[in-house]
C-alpha cells in the first residue's frame, strides 16, 4: 500500500508543481464561469422548472472542458516518462505494474476532480444572490458531481492507455480527444436517428452521454450507467496494463 501511495503523492506533484496544472485549473474556471454567466444571461427574468444544474451542465462549454481537459492532464502519464528517461527507471522499483498504472490513474483522477471542486459554489452563490429561488437540490448537486466522477474516470483511462502507447505527449493528447470526441459523438444519433422502439434505440440511449448527463444533473442515479462508465474504465486501465507488461516481450 505504502509504494501504491507514494506513487499517487508523485502524480500529483507532477501536477500541481507544474505551470501546466495551474493552467488547466485556470481554464476549467474560467470556461465553467463563462458557461455560468451565460446560463444566468439566459434565465434572467425567466421562470424555469428544471435544476439549475441541468441547465448548467448541459452546454457546449461543459462538454469541451470534459473533452479536453484529460488528455490534457494524462499526456504526460506516461509519454513523459518516456521521453524523459525515467519510465525505465520507474518500471524496475519494486512496485508492480498494476500498482504503477493505478497510481498514475488515481493520481490523474484525484487532479482532475480538484479543478472541479470550485464548482460546488455555484448552486449556493445563485441562492445567496438570486430571489425567490427553490432552495439548492443536493441530490442534484451530488448526482451532478458524481456524473463528472465517472466521465473523468472514463476519460482519464482512456488518456492513459492512449499516453502509454507513445512517447510523445502531443500524439497521446490528440489520441485520447479522438478517441474521446468519437465516443462523445455516439451520443447525437439519439436525436439524429428517429426514435423507434427496438434494440437499437435502447443501445444508443444506453451509450449517450448527453441523456445520463441529463439524468445525472436531475439527482437521478440509474445504476447502469454507473457500471456502464466503470465497465470502460476498467477496460482502458486493463489495456493500459497490457501496453505496461508488453514492454518484456520486447
């Protein structure tokens, strides 16, 4: 346990004594409160029946930040390494492979959720400052952050498994946005393709992101989605440790 923390301390030292850790906090505050201010532009003076966070977390902004953000942050996981010299180094400790790709995804996960955080205010500024408002819905609150939980999960492991493959940080990044921007763009056959009752309507309704982050921005927790988001996790960390081992193969 002791090596497996050790390592999650090191992750999130690259991160947070980095330039490039502060930049990306400073980019998801400001898109997200650009993103406030236009949804409070929106409903100034109107009456509105649905969750603040519902309207909040559904718009282009949101989804860019979710999109670019943990290619961003996981790049370096370990194309860096690589690049650098020290993966070689890394791998011989005695640690695990499995304990090193957990690390550096727990480590990844932990920073991403961080430049997060700030958003819990925002519900409760808006009661503060506003008149006449519903009181805040926590469950829509803690459905809200538990849907970012498991989209950044997703994405994180899918930033990792696409930074082992490579030791350059610009191609990991841009693999893991395609990679991402491709399942992202699933979730708009839901309204490209008419509804029919079928097999095939309830798969891309199983697989649009959108609609569970609908859901989740509602307080309504479906439990397949959550295994849905943590089926794929578990996938990208397992091919991630597969790309780890193959190194004794060369």
């Amino acid at each position: 346990m002791q090596p497996f923390l050790t390592l999650v301390r090191r992750e999130l030292g690259s991160c947070y004594f980095s330039l490039i850790g502060y930049v990306i906090v400073a980019a998801v505050q400001f898109l997200m409160g650009l993103g406030f201010m236009v949804v409070l532009q929106a409903l100034n003076g109107k009456p509105f029946d649905k969750p603040v966070t519902e309207e909040f977390f559904n718009n282009g902004l949101f989804w860019l930040v979710m999109l670019l953000a943990p290619p961003i942050i996981t790049m370096r996981t370990y194309a860096l390494e690589k690049f650098s010299g020290t993966y070689e180094t890394l791998m011989t400790a005695p640690v695990s492979d499995l304990q090193v790709v957990l690390a550096k995804f727990t480590g990844a996960l932990l920073f991403f959720m961080s430049a997060w955080l700030p958003l819990l205010a925002y519900p409760f500024l808006l009661k503060r400052f506003s008149v006449d408002l519903m009181p805040v819905d926590t469950s829509a609150v803690g459905g809200t952050f538990l849907g970012i939980f498991l989209f950044g999960a997703f994405y994180i492991a899918l930033g990792c498994f696409a930074s082992a493959l490579t030791r350059s940080q610009i191609i990991a990044a841009m693999n893991a946005f395609v990679l991402g921007l491709g399942l992202f763009l699933l979730s708009y056959l839901t309204y490209v393709i008419p509804p029919k009752s079928g097999w095939q309507s309830a798969a891309l309704q199983h697989v649009s992101m959108i609609e569970h982050m609908k859901d989740f921005t509602r307080g309504v927790v479906d439990t397949r989605q959550v295994v849905f988001y943590l089926s794929l996790t578990a996938l990208f960390l397992f091919l991630t440790l597969r790309v780890v081992e193959s190194r004794r193969w060369k």
